[in-house]
C-alpha cells in the first residue's frame, strides 16, 4: 500500500477497496501485528463499525490469547482483538472503509 491513501487523520481509505488484494491484506495484517489500529468497517447489517483491534499478543489478555483451537482460517474475512470490548471479533476485507493508523 502506498501513502496515496493517507488522509490528514492518519487514514487509509480507497474507493476500490486494496484492502482485498493480496497486498493490502497482508499491509493490514502487519499494522495489526505491529499496533492497535482503527478499521471502520460495514456490519453484515449495513450499519457502520469503528473498532479499535490488534493481533498484536501484547494487547491481547491471557484468557483470550489463541490457543490453537485448529479453526481454518477464512481468505475473505480477518479475526483480531477488539481491544475495547476485550473480545475476538471479525470483520471482511471487503467490508473494510478506513483504517486509522495510532501515531
């Protein structure tokens, strides 16, 4: 992903959705791994969702820690770490509106 996407909020945003390429999969994958980050995203209700998350095991409780439950990982959609509700949550590539990097 380049900073072509940057707005003045810290904010990734694209009309063509490159969050659902390989590369902005992977992009999103390691702000995740790196931080916790912002993603707004549309609910399978059609209501609008700003979560704060992470996959980053530092931000993560003990109790809520993965702990290999052999699930396969899905192409389409992303579990992280809602670091508010203290929760696993997931959410679609191709539902994802923005991504609000913490500077």
């Amino acid at each position: 992903m380049t900073n072509k996407f940057t707005t003045p909020e810290n904010k990734f945003t694209t009309p063509e959705n490159e969050f659902t390429t390989p590369e902005g999969k992977e992009w999103l994958k390691k702000m995740l791994m790196f931080d916790r980050t912002e993603v707004v995203f549309t609910k399978k209700d059609g209501t609008e969702r700003k979560m704060l998350c992470t996959i980053n095991q530092n931000y993560i409780n003990e109790e809520a820690k993965p702990k290999g439950t052999g699930r396969v990982k899905s192409d389409e959609a992303l579990a992280v770490f809602d670091v508010e509700l203290q929760e696993w949550r997931s959410f679609r590539f191709d539902s994802i509106k923005s991504v609000g990097l913490l500077l």
